[in-house]
C-alpha cells in the first residue's frame, strides 16, 4: 500500500516537491465554492488571454505576482491590466 506523504504546512515553495504542489493548486481550485468560482467558459477566456500576454511567464503573471491559473479561477478577481472581459 502506497502511503501519502503529507503536505508540509510551513514550506516555502523552494521546499516542495513542485508536482504535489501543482496539484494541490489544481485541487483547490476545483474545490472552490460555486459562489467563488469562474464560470468555466470564462475561466478558459480568462486563460486564452492570459496565454498570449507577455506578462505571463512559468504560470505567473508577472504583473500581480498570482499564479494566473488561480486567479482566474475566482470569479471576483480581475486582470491587473484589465485584459480580461
Ligand atoms: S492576469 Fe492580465 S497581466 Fe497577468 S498574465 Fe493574465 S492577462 Fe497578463
């Protein structure tokens, strides 16, 4: 039986492993409440943007320093150079 290595509270990221990281992120977002969340066709425009921004670089925006994928991922949050709809 494979045993879960359980995430460490008070790592910074250079401390972590980057793939179990990366799908913690991915995980929240997909927990995150319906009245948080982005509606996923705007989720996706969001990222489509996102894709062809020069501030964009290894998944930060380089503008607010958010990984854009999470960003995008709340409803309420905007582009910090309002590039978004
Ligand atoms: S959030 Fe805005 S500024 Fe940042 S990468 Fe996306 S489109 Fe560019």
């Amino acid at each position: 039986m494979e045993t879960q290595k359980k995430p460490c509270l008070k790592c910074l990221l250079r401390e972590m492993d980057e793939r179990a990281y990366l799908e913690k992120l991915h995980r929240y977002i997909e927990l995150l409440d319906g009245d948080v969340k982005t509606a996923e066709a705007l989720y996706e425009e969001r990222l489509a943007v996102c894709k062809t921004c020069d501030y964009l670089e290894a998944g930060t925006c380089l503008a607010c320093g958010c990984y854009v994928e999470l960003r995008a991922a709340v409803k309420k949050n905007k582009c910090p150079y309002k590039k978004w709809q």
